[in-house]
C-alpha cells in the first residue's frame, strides 16, 4: 500500500513539475493543481497508512481504536480550499493577461 501511494504522489509530482516548466500559461495552472494533489497526498499518507494505528494519546486514558488523528484531515481539508480558491484566482488572472496581450505564453510571444 504505501510504495503505491509513494509512486503515485511521485507520478503526480513529477506530471506536476513537467507542466510548469511548459511555455502556456493554462499548463502551468493545470500543473500547480497536480503538485498541490500530491502535496495532500503526502500530508494524508502522514497520518498514518496502517489501518488499526493507535492516535497520538497516551495509551491508558482513552480507547485510541475509536478515535483517528484528525490533524492531517484538518490540514488537506484547509489545503484543498484554499487551492480551490487560488486556481480561480489564476484563472481570473490568465483571463485578463490573454485579454490584455492577445496571448496565453508565458513570454508573450506565439512560438513560431
């Protein structure tokens, strides 16, 4: 379970870091969001991967089988919103750049 993941968030970062060394603007949004997937992937996956893992408590307080760390949920929850928000905000902006320029390339000039 855990070499599939770790070959996915390095199949996802890797997708990621390919799309923006891209010259087109919407490729280099696109590939933000892929890195952004895998960044809360790997926070998840710090949370623990084996089903059963007592929480961080102290083992004779509480039954740490009926509970889960809730940190690594709490911060890709928060992480997703807020990648949420900043790709529309790119977005907005590659609108108003093509509008602008005429163009999407991150140099301003069509490839020829």
């Amino acid at each position: 379970m855990e070499a599939i993941l770790a070959i996915g968030i390095g199949i996802l970062t890797a997708s990621g870091v390919w799309l923006l060394l891209r010259p087109r603007t919407f490729q280099v949004i696109i590939g933000l969001g892929l890195v952004g997937y895998a960044v809360n992937l790997f926070i998840f996956a710090m949370g623990r991967l084996k089903p059963g893992a007592p929480p961080l408590v102290k083992s004779g307080e509480v039954d740490p089988s009926a509970y889960a760390d809730p940190v690594p949920q709490a911060l890709v929850l928060t992480a997703i919103v807020i990648s949420f928000a900043l790709t529309a905000l790119y977005l907005v902006v590659l609108l108003t750049a093509r509008g602008i320029t005429g163009t999407d390339h991150v140099d301003g000039h069509e490839p020829e």
